[in-house]
C-alpha cells in the first residue's frame, strides 16, 4: 500500500507539474506575446503570485515520490534509472526555475523597466520555458514507464503473502 502511495505521488505530481509547465507556456506565453510589454508588466504585476502555488504545489508531491522509490528501488537496476530519469526531468526543470525564472520573475514584477527590457526579458522566458517543459514532460514519462515497470519487476503483495503461506507451510510440514 505504501508504495502505491508514493507511486502515485511520483507519477501524478511529475504530470500535474508536467501540465502546468504546458499551459504557462502555451496558454498564457501566447497571451503575453500578444500583449504590449507595459499591459504585459501590469499584469505580471497582478498575478504573478498566483503562479508560484501551482509549481509548488505539484512538484512536492513528485520528489516525495520520486525520493521515497528511488530509495526503494535502489538494488533494482531498471528502476532505479527509471526513478533516476524521473528525478533528473523535474529536477532540471526545477534548476531552471531556481536559476533563471524565478530571478526574472522578480524583474518582471517590478514595473520599472522600459518596453525594450520587458520585450527581451519575456522572449528570453518563453524561450528558456521550453526545456521546463521537456524536461517536466521526460519526468513525467519515464515516472508512468517506471511505475508500470515496477508492477512486472516486483512480486504483488498477494503473491508475496501466497509465497509465504506456501513456505511457512513447508517449513511447518518438514518439522513434522
């Protein structure tokens, strides 16, 4: 049950951040472009901080998983790079973020800065957003393709409990 859980942590919170980098940068990296750079600033303005929650919010989930079954995981070659991989997109994306975004987040929020600055500042967003969201997207991937992994790699719980009646059922006929 435990590592369902987590499974499930890793695999929907690497999706859920996976999508949220989507719809940053296709549904609203389109509308910024189509705004003036000062409309563009005023609104960043206003709801930048909502941003931040979402990107928190899925990505915990994910290293918690992730952590948790790498940990698990680690004698078992394939899904340790499977976790690893996992690991690896979501923390790319998040270096990203740490790196570059946020920083010019905090510029962008500050409204002290010339339509040419705004202009550049952005381009340079939406272009660095795009190995964000490759980078989420192989987190996402390759935590479904580990997670389905596992369930061929490990025996189920029921085959263990059936493997343990089966043997403590042969060690109590041999003492006989």
């Amino acid at each position: 049950m435990k590592r369902f859980v987590y499974q499930n942590l890793a695999v929907v919170g690497s999706a859920m951040f996976a999508g949220v980098m989507l719809t940053i940068g296709l549904a609203l990296g389109r509308y910024w472009l189509d705004l003036e750079p000062q409309e563009f600033a005023v609104w960043f303005e206003a709801n930048f901080l909502l941003l931040l929650p979402c990107v928190a919010i899925t990505l915990m989930p994910a290293f918690i998983g992730v952590g948790w079954l790498l940990k698990a995981d680690w004698h078992l070659p394939r899904l340790r790079r499977g976790w690893l991989i996992t690991l690896a997109g979501i923390g790319l994306a998040s270096l990203i973020t740490a790196v570059y975004h946020l920083p010019a987040n905090f510029r962008l929020w500050g409204l002290d800065q010339s339509d040419a600055e705004v202009t550049s500042e952005l381009r340079w967003w939406l272009i660095l957003h795009v190995p964000r969201v490759v980078a989420g997207l192989v987190g996402a991937v390759a935590a479904l393709w580990t997670a389905l992994e596992s369930a061929r790699a490990l025996p189920s719980s029921s085959a263990r409990a059936e493997k343990s009646t089966a043997t403590s059922g042969a060690n109590t006929a041999a003492s006989k």
